[in-house]
C-alpha cells in the first residue's frame, strides 16, 4: 500500500510536469495548428536560465521571473520571425520549423550555458513528509500546486476576459475571428508566450527534483507530445489528463515491472489508447469533408 | 493539390520520325528509358561513378557513402510520407532492424552478412505488415505519435537486451563477405552504398508510375476519394508502409557493416527526426529531393564541426532558414524557380 502511494505520488510530480508541456503543445496547436517540438526547450529555458542567475547572485524569485520573462520573449520572437514568416506551408514544415529551433535553442545554451547538469535549492528543504508510510518531498507538493495554480490562472483568463473569449475563437476558426474583427495575430502570438512561459514556470519548479542540462528538451517534447495525444489534441482537459496518466503509467511501470522498459510501457498503453480511440481520450472525431 | 496529368513527358513512339531508319533507332534507344523512367536514375548513376573525380582523400568517399545510405533510407520514407502522405517519426526502428540483423546473424547465429541483411529486411517487412495493419488507421498526429512510440520501443528493446545486442555500448559487426570477397574499406563501400542507392532510386521510380503510385498519390489527395475510386486505401497504405520499412532496414544493414560497428542510436528517435528532416529538406514527393535532403544533413554536420559549439546553432537556422525560404523542399522549390523563369 505504501509502496502503491508512493509510485502514485512520484508519478504524479512528473505528470505534473508533462501535463504543462502538454498544455504548451494545446495551446499553440488550437491557436495556430502547429505542432512546436520546441516546447521542451522552454522547460530548459526555466531551468537553465533560474540556475545561472542564481549562480550569478540574482536572488531566486527574481531569477525566476527573469527566466519566465526570458522564455517568453523567445516564444513571442519563434512566433513572429519563424512561424508568422512561413504562414501557409503545410504541417509537417511547420514542425520542422520548430523541430530546427529546438536545435538552435539546444545550441545556443550549450554555448551561452555549460553542458553539465545543475540543480536549485527545494523551495522548502529536502526533508520529505511522511504520509501513509510514503515519503513525499515538499518540491513535488510545490510542482502540484504550481500546476494546478496555473491551470485555473490559465483557465479563469481564457473564461472571463474579452481577450481570452478572442483566444477561444481564433481556435475555434480563424477566418470568422477575423471577420469579426480579432487580430489574429495578436492571440497566436499571445498563445506561444503564453505556452513558453508555462514551459518555463515547468522547468524551474522540476529542476530541484529531477535536474536540468541544455539537452532535457527533446525528451520533454516527445512526452508532452504524447501526452497531449493520449488525452486528445486540442482539448486542454485531455492534455493535463494525459500528462499525469503518462507520469503514473511511467512510475508504476518503473516500480513493479522494469526502470529500463518504463518508457516502453509507456507507449504501449499510448498506442493500445489510440487503437481503440483513434482520436485520443478526450478529442472529438472529426468527420473528413470531400 | 490537382492531379498532374500521368505521363508527362511523351512517349518515345510519340516523337517526330526522323525518318523510318532514325525513328526506330530513337525507339530502341528512348523506348526502355521511358518504360523504366531510366532518365533519371542514368543521370543519378554517371553522377555517382563521376563524383570521386572531385574526391581528394579517402574521407570524402567515407561521407559520400554515407550520404548514399541514408539517401537510400529517406528515399522509401519519401515514398510513405511525401507520395502516399503517411507520417513516420519511427523510421530508424527498422534501420535499427537492419543494422542489428547483419550484427546479431553472423555473432550470435553462425549466418553469413549478406543473408542476414536479407533477414533483417524480411523481419522489418513482416514487423511493419504486423503494426502497420492497425497503425495506419491512425491519421495526422496521431499516426506520428504511434509511428514515434514504436520506434522508441525498438531502441529501449536494442539498449536493454544486453545479451544480444551489446546494450548501450553497441556491438562490432562482422565485415561483409561476398562470394569470398571481404567488402571493406571507403573506397569499395562507396560503390558498394553507390549502387544501392542506383537500385532503390530505379525502384522508386518505376513504383511511383505505376498504378500502385497513382492509388496512392490518390491516398494522398483525399483518402475518401480514392476509396470511392475503388482504391483500397488500408491495402495500399500497408503494402507502401512494408516497401519503406524494407528501404530503411538495408539502409540500417549497410550502415552497419560499412561502420563496423553498431549501437541504439542508429534506432533512436533523433535519428528518425534525421531522416523525416532529410526528406522535408529535399522535397516531399521528390525522389532527387531525398538524396539532397540527404546531401544537406549528411555533409553539413562534417563541415560544422569546425566551428566545434556553434555546430547546432547553425544547423538549426539552416533548418528553419531552408523550411521557411523554401518551404516545399530544396529540389521542388528550385524545379519550381526554374519553371517560372524560363516562363
């Protein structure tokens, strides 16, 4: 039992952090129909950029949000310079867009950062919280709520704010939000900085737990990307469903059968998922038009 | 996208007689070509045997065979992704499939390497008819992320079965030997991969005009209309999904023997993104495309690498510079330039 918490508690810390990921990849993919593979390299941002100002006597709040700040302005110059540059190409070079600036963000932090891994200081100490016979590290209470805190910022904003409602309809269709006089192109540029300051806040809430280096990118993308699937793509509620199914399959998966096949048990269960629902856990089917 | 009209070049029987004699010698001679759309794999080929001309040390063929691999590779990609529209972000599985047959054969199994690249193809069609079938239902992303997850299944399965496969580490793989010929070297490896990739270019042509292309470039344009066409799409996206997975598994195998040695990373994920990135580089639906793509990705890494840390940042503006300047691919967009300008 208390093993079974444990695994549960572990795997929803990292869930919680693909479930941010995945929401980034929403966000962007209902606003503009790009698939970012950058994604994973905000959550880098965070982390990197928070673990070099602190090491250059920033105080850690203020790191924080320069961090933020920073991954913003990349998300907001990926938007404008790359993808509002080649607007009307088809899917799959748009994903190579963001595919080739993961790269080039990789390769800058290698450059203007270190290769090494790092890690911050918990927010709270290290001593973990007994609960139920599990040990619970105060971080990965911090991880959670900064999820949830984020969702309903995230969710009260797109809800009850005129710019939010204009968000809602460039998702829903582009060409009647700008019949009616949205400009679109503010809410998709506003959607990347929102993604990429949501990738950050994931990346310097993780680093204490599981570390940061210039490369954890690509493998956060391929699991936010996953995610968002499992739940559905394109639906915000199947995204953060996916990210802490993903989390908990992975740690169970890791617990009771194998630490090296975790990732393989992983993706079974996504594929069995999509075999039996071809249009993810929560996304609606669409009808092809001839 | 509209259908392009089937043949587009005229036939030879179609060309002006010059006189009786004259005409049937261009017949004899253009007949053929045009049958088997030789034309271009004849410019590919005199290409591939002049190249070395130009080859000032052994490492130049070294890199050229390499492009020619993994030429070979994005070639059957191209034919799933830029002509039947079907995403892969799995590909290097069946590379991985190929390069650890021609490895584990000869180790583990006493089988020569030529019938163990052999094997490994007929185990990548067999593995891409068995999870192709409920695969290919899948559409758009979720085809990607289905096709990702289970290349990512090869490559846990080839770094965690130790015993086998070396692990993480790799394994050395055994020179190739044929009819008492050790196939070793730059040199001899670059004919070798040359002549491979002569063979799967002639394929790919004659595949693409055939009325199995036209089914599935009709896949592409619109699924439910080809179906109502009576084109059997499930068929007919399995059978191009199998022919892929066949191209990059003896890609894998001649990586594997031409390297000497393999490890996981042939099968990873970053090498799936290399050969779905050296497809959309050169041009979907662009058989020539697919050997720039190749071109491109295969020789910019070797040039960078004198600028040490700056090699990504670079590679990834050329990346982005080219799929935003010239967003359907290098070879279309130019064909494309060209047409204009003549015009």
């Amino acid at each position: 039992m208390a093993e079974l918490l444990q695994f549960t508690f572990s795997g929803l810390t990292v869930g919680a952090v693909y479930a941010l990921v995945a929401l980034g990849f929403t966000l962007i993919y209902n606003a503009s129909d790009v698939i970012n593979f950058s994604q994973g390299e905000f959550v880098m941002l965070g982390g990197m950029v928070t673990v070099f100002l602190a090491l250059g006597g920033v105080p850690l709040p203020l790191a924080a949000l320069l961090a933020i700040a920073t991954a913003t302005l990349v998300g907001l110059a990926l938007h404008r310079f790359a993808i509002e540059t080649a607007r009307g190409a088809n899917a799959v070079t748009l994903i190579m867009i963001t595919i080739g600036a993961s790269i080039f963000l990789r390769g800058v932090a290698q450059v203007v950062f270190d290769k090494r891994y790092h890690s911050l200081p918990p927010l709270f100490g290290d001593d973990p919280i007994r609960f139920g016979g599990a040990a619970i590290l105060p971080q990965s209470l911090v991880v959670f709520a900064g999820a949830v805190v984020i969702l309903v910022l995230l969710w009260g904003f797109i809800d009850r704010t005129l710019f939010g409602k204009a968000v809602l309809a460039t998702a829903a269709n582009k060409l009647a939000a700008r019949l009616v006089g949205i400009d679109t192109r503010r809410t998709v540029g506003f959607s990347f900085a929102v993604s990429a300051a949501i990738g950050a806040i994931a990346g310097f809430l993780i680093t204490p737990i599981t570390l940061t280096s210039y490369n954890i990118g690509t493998l956060l993308a391929l699991k936010g990307f996953a995610a968002a699937m499992l739940g559905g793509i394109g639906s915000a509620f199947g995204a953060v469903i996916g990210g802490l199914l993903l989390g908990i399959l992975e740690a169970f998966a890791a617990g009771y059968l194998s630490s090296q096949y975790k990732d393989a048990v992983a993706f079974i269960v996504i594929l069995v998922v999509l075999l039996a629902r071809p249009q993810g856990l929560f996304g609606r089917a669409k009808v092809e038009r001839v | 996208m509209s259908v392009r009209p089937l043949n587009e070049r005229p036939l030879a029987k179609d060309m002006p007689a010059l006189g009786d004699r004259a005409g049937s010698a261009w017949r004899t001679i253009l007949g053929p070509l045009e049958r088997y759309r030789l034309t271009p794999v004849i410019i590919i080929a005199v290409l591939i045997a002049l190249a070395p001309l130009l080859f000032p040390s052994a490492y130049y063929y070294r890199v050229a065979a390499l492009v020619y691999i993994f030429a070979l590779a994005a070639i059957g990609l191209n034919l799933l992704m830029g002509y039947a529209g079907q995403v892969s972000l799995g590909h290097a599985g069946f590379m991985g499939i190929g390069a650890y047959a021609v490895a584990i054969g000869p180790v583990h199994l006493g089988v020569p390497g030529w019938l163990s690249l052999l094997a490994g193809a007929a185990i990548s069609a067999i593995v891409a008819f068995v999870v192709g079938r409920p695969i290919l239902r899948l559409k758009g992303h979720y085809l990607a992320v289905a096709t990702l997850g289970f290349g990512l299944l090869l490559a846990i399965v080839f770094t965690n079965e130790a015993e086998w496969t070396g692990g993480p580490d790799g394994m050395s793989v055994p020179r190739l030997v044929l009819f008492g010929w050790s196939v070793r070297g730059s040199q001899t490896w670059y004919w070798v991969s040359g002549v491979c990739l002569v063979l799967g270019a002639a394929l790919a042509f004659n595949l693409i005009a055939s009325p199995a292309g036209r089914a599935m470039r009709a896949i592409h344009d619109s699924e439910t209309a080809a179906s109502v066409l009576g084109i059997d799409v499930a068929r007919t996206k399995l059978m191009i999904f199998v022919i892929s997975a066949i191209y990059a598994s003896v890609a894998g195998s001649c990586l594997a023997l031409f390297n000497g040695h393999i490890t996981p990373d042939a099968a990873d994920f970053l090498t799936s993104i290399e050969l779905v990135a050296m497809v959309v580089l050169g041009g979907m639906g662009s058989i020539v495309g697919s050997l720039v793509g190749a071109s491109v990705l295969v020789v910019l890494p070797q040039v960078l690498t004198v600028l040490h840390d700056y090699e990504h940042m670079v590679l990834g503006l050329v990346i982005m510079g080219v799929m935003i300047y010239l967003r359907s691919g290098i070879v279309p967009s130019i064909a494309m330039a060209f047409r204009g300008w003549r015009r």
